[in-house]
C-alpha cells in the first residue's frame, strides 16, 4: 500500500500482520498516528479485517479517533481482579465505544500467579463455587465482559481454562 510506515510494510511482507512494530517515528504520538493511518489502509483496501491496539491509554485512543479512520475494533491489555484503577478506565472507556477488551495475565502474570491463585479471597470465592481458583479469576474477567487468553502448557489446566462458562460469581 502507498504511504505505508516501512516497519509495517516489512512486517506484512514477512507474514507478520499480528505484531506491527513502529520504531522509526519521530514522537510516539506521530508513530501512532502513522501505523494508524498504515493499518486503516490495509482495512480499506480488504487486506486485514479488524485493527485492534494493546497497552494503549484512553488518550492514546483518543487521538487514533480524532484521526477519523477505521475505529480501533480491540484492545490487549493486562486485567485481573487488582488492575490499577487506569486499567480499569481504559476498559470502560472500551466498552463505552464498542471496542472488544481482551485479557493477558488474567491469573496475575507471570510472576504473580501463584500468589494470586493462593490469595485468601480468591481461595474463598473457589471454594464457595466448587472450582478451581484459576477458573475464579477467567470467570471474573468475563463477568466484566472481557475475553481472556490464558495460556498453558498443561492439559489438566487447558480443560480447567476452558469450563469457565457453567458457573457465574
């Protein structure tokens, strides 16, 4: 596509459409608006579905409105039961303008999982629903209508992460 950011293009020559990386801006604010501007191209011209952001502030999203191009359609973000109250208005402000939110390190990251799955609280809330601490906190995520992506290597946990739909908090 023309004007597209050479990273992107370089990115979507080699097959690599799900991680655009931008590191040849000049401001963050530019670079933004410039993949931007790159990735509403392709929607336009019916190469790529759906562009989405992670990690992003409202005010990040802010200016990707203001540029009044393809709406961001989802955003990647880390989000559990502790999320600092910023995570929490970023989801809002997504829900508030139909972008779809979806959860990395939903049981705590990967330092803090283990303290998460043996907090007393969570722990309570298990116990309460008969299952498992890790389903807990997938089912709060989703309760607070944010998809989640766990991720294991384990299939018992594989099966745990997947029968979070038979129980509500």
């Amino acid at each position: 596509p023309r004007n597209m950011h050479p990273r992107l293009y370089l990115n979507l020559a080699h097959g690599w459409e799900d991680e655009f990386k931008n590191h040849d801006c000049k401001t963050a604010s530019k670079c933004r608006a410039e993949t931007w501007r790159a990735l509403s191209e392709l929607v336009g011209e019916g190469a790529v579905r759906d562009i989405g952001v992670s990690n992003f502030r409202v005010e990040y999203m802010e200016e990707l409105r203001a540029l009044g191009l393809q709406p961001i359609s989802a955003h990647q973000m880390q989000y559990h039961p502790w999320a600092p109250e910023s995570m929490r208005a970023v989801v809002a402000y997504c829900h508030q303008h139909g972008i779809a939110v979806t959860a990395y390190f939903s049981l705590g990251g990967l330092k803090n999982a283990n303290k998460a799955l043996n907090m007393d609280a969570v722990s309570a809330v298990a116990a309460a629903h008969g299952r498992p601490a890790g389903q807990v906190l997938l089912r709060w995520a989703l309760e607070k209508n944010v998809s989640v992506i766990p991720g294991t290597g384990n299939p018992k946990h594989m099966r745990e992460n997947l029968d979070v739909y038979g129980f509500r908090l």
